[in-house]
C-alpha cells in the first residue's frame, strides 16, 4: 500500500459517491445516464488503477491490464447503446427552459 | 483500507440498486442495472487483489462481458414492442 | 501468389499476433507448454476469424495500420480529460444547476474505425454523450450547452479529439 495506490482508491470512492447521487437527483433518462455512465467510469477506472499499483510487476498486473481494456471498450459503448435505445423510443430530453417557463405559467393561473 | 473500499462499494451498490427499483421508465431502470455492473466488476478485482488470488481476476472478465451482452440483449428486446412500455 | 492471396496471408498474421498478444498478456508466463497451448489455439482461432476482423476492402487496409505513437498519445490526452472533465461534471452535481441540450454536427473522419473511436471517446468524457452515429452526422446531448450553433458546438465538444484522431487513422 503506497501512497498513488491511496490517492487513487480515494478519488474512486468520491466519484462513485458522487454518480450514485447525480442518478438519484437528475430529472430525466439522459442527464442520469451522464452521471451514471461517466462518473462511474471514471470511479472504476481509479479502482483499478489503484489495484495496479497495489499488485506491482508480475502475473495479476497483465490481466488486470486485459481487464481494464476491455472495460475501456466495453462501457462507452453500452452507454451509447442505452441512449440511443430511450432517443430511438421517442423519451424527450428535460431542459432547463422548459421546467422554468412551466413553473412561470402556474404561477400566472 | 482496501477493507473498507470493499465494504463502501457493497453499500453503493445496495444504493444504486434503488434506481432500478423506483425507474419510471425502462430506460432508468437499464441505467440502474449498467451501473451495478459495473461497481460489481470493481468489486470483484477489489476483493481478488486483497485476497492476492490471481484466479479470482477470470471471473471478473467474464463478469464484465455477461454484463455488456446482457444490456445489449435487454435494449434488442424493448425495441421491438416500442407500443407496450 | 497472386496479391488477394498475399493480402489474406498479411490479414491472417495481423489476427494471430493480436490474439497472441492477448493471450501472452493474459497468462503471463513463459512455459514451453503454455506458449504451445497459447499457439495453437490462436492458429485455430485466426484460421476461422481473420475475415471477419480485418476486411478485404480498401478501407480494412487502412483501418488496421494505424501509427502506435499517435495511438498512444491519444490515449493518454483521453486519460486526462476524463479527470479534467468528472471534476468538472461532479461541481455540476453539487450545484445542481444544469442545461442540458442536444447538438447535431459533422465530423471529418473517413475511415469507419475512427468514427467508432471518436463516438466512443465523445461518450467516455464526462459531460458529453452521443445519442446517435448517422454515417458523418452525430447527435450528442450535452450537459452544459453553452451555444446550439452546429459548427462551433462541433469545435468545443470534438475539437482535440479529432485532430489526433486524424494523425492516427486518416
């Protein structure tokens, strides 16, 4: 346990705090995926970050390296393919506009 | 410490699991499930490298592929029967 | 031996030494019998796949010789904007004040393969996610819009990344 392995798993920690409050506060499907998908790569990128410098040189450093490719590869693209599965269903994007114009009309009635 | 990481990430993925409970639509609720995925998988390389066992880093590959299929699947799945969400 | 028989040769060894590599970076290890098993498997492996990993057109040609440094280069710029950029998204969270928009533009890329890469780096930066790749037309929503305008939303969401982008695949 050095001190990049500390640094690491501490900046995982916060940023999965962090997405698991950005999904439960969001308004709508995509601003959610934003947090979901993007903090929570960033968190899991830390961790094994972190592991990497937890395991030093030998046989578990490769397949953590395999690992974190594949991961690379993996997580941008089932991000895409969920946003593009609620914009292929028609789900309308939440703006900040709207929520205020709304709010402007009730109070007018 | 790797102990502790370890029982927070459980904690936040029991917290993550709400969203695919409370999920108004389909969408949501895949978004719940690609995010404990994903903490799952960083649970499972946690717990290898603390237990210093190299085997246990198979599994979380495996994990990780079942999970993009499995997503990939659900969104082929809703997609056909766009009427009946 | 004429060229397409020369150019499948050239395909085939291109997904034996990817599978080689991933298989010597997966096992670790130096063993005659390890090294054997990882050699044949790999054989078998290619000797089905290689038509579909690397493609007899001109543009698997070019997709699959990229230049490694500016790879690399890539990756790392990617790295540390992805840190740059959750820092950025998480004072967003703690704030709680957001305005989100879709944009629509073009990239400049030729090849499928860049495309791909592009798509998947705009997704992998926080604050950005691509809804839709339409052959050069992306839709991406964004989570602090600060212009709608095509041309120079296109400028400050994919700007870096596709000139590197343009070193490494055309």
């Amino acid at each position: 346990m050095n001190v990049g392995a500390a640094v690491f798993l501490g900046l995982g920690v916060l940023f999965s705090i962090m997405g698991n409050v950005g999904v439960l506060v969001f308004p709508d499907p995509y601003t959610r995926l934003q947090a979901s998908s993007t903090c929570t790569t960033t968190s899991v990128l830390s961790f094994f970050i972190g592991c990497m410098f937890i395991v030093g040189w030998g046989p578990m450093l490769g397949r953590l390296l395999v690992i974190t490719l594949f991961f690379f590869v993996t997580s941008p693209i089932s991000a895409h393919i969920i946003a593009r599965f609620a914009w292929k269903s028609g789900v309308v994007p939440w703006r900040k506009s709207f929520a205020m114009k709304r709010h402007a009309e009730r109070r007018d009635d | 410490m790797l102990a502790w990481v370890i029982r927070f990430m459980v904690l936040s993925i029991v917290v993550s699991m709400v969203r695919v409970v409370i999920g108004p639509t389909v969408a949501d609720r895949m978004i719940g499930l690609n995010l404990v995925a994903a903490q799952t998988l960083a649970l499972l390389v946690l717990i290898s490298v603390s237990m210093e066992r190299s085997i246990y880093l198979d599994v979380a590959l495996v994990y990780d592929i079942f999970g993009f299929v499995g997503i990939l699947v659900m969104t082929r799945y809703f997609s056909g029967k766009k009427g009946e969400l | 031996m004429d060229l397409r028989t020369r150019w499948a040769l050239v395909r085939f060894g291109i997904t034996f030494l990817s599978l080689f590599a991933g298989w010597l970076l997966f096992t670790w290890s130096l063993d005659s019998g390890s090294l054997l098993a990882g050699g044949v498997s790999s054989l078998a492996v290619s000797l089905v796949t290689y038509p579909i990993f690397v493609e007899e057109t001109e543009a698997g040609r070019r997709a699959h010789l990229p230049r490694p440094h500016m790879f690399l280069l890539f990756l790392a710029a990617l790295v540390f904007s992805m840190y740059v950029a959750s820092f950025r998204v998480l004072w967003r969270i703690l704030r709680g004040d957001i305005n989100p928009r879709v944009v629509h533009f073009r990239t400049r890329l030729k090849t499928d393969i860049a495309r791909v890469v592009l798509t998947s780096s705009i997704t992998l930066t926080p604050g950005t996610i691509t809804l839709d790749l339409d052959d050069d037309h992306l839709v991406v929503h964004w989570l602090d819009a600060q212009t709608t305008h095509s041309r120079y939303a296109g400028m400050l969401i994919k700007g870096a990344y596709e000139k590197l982008l343009r070193g490494v695949w055309l």
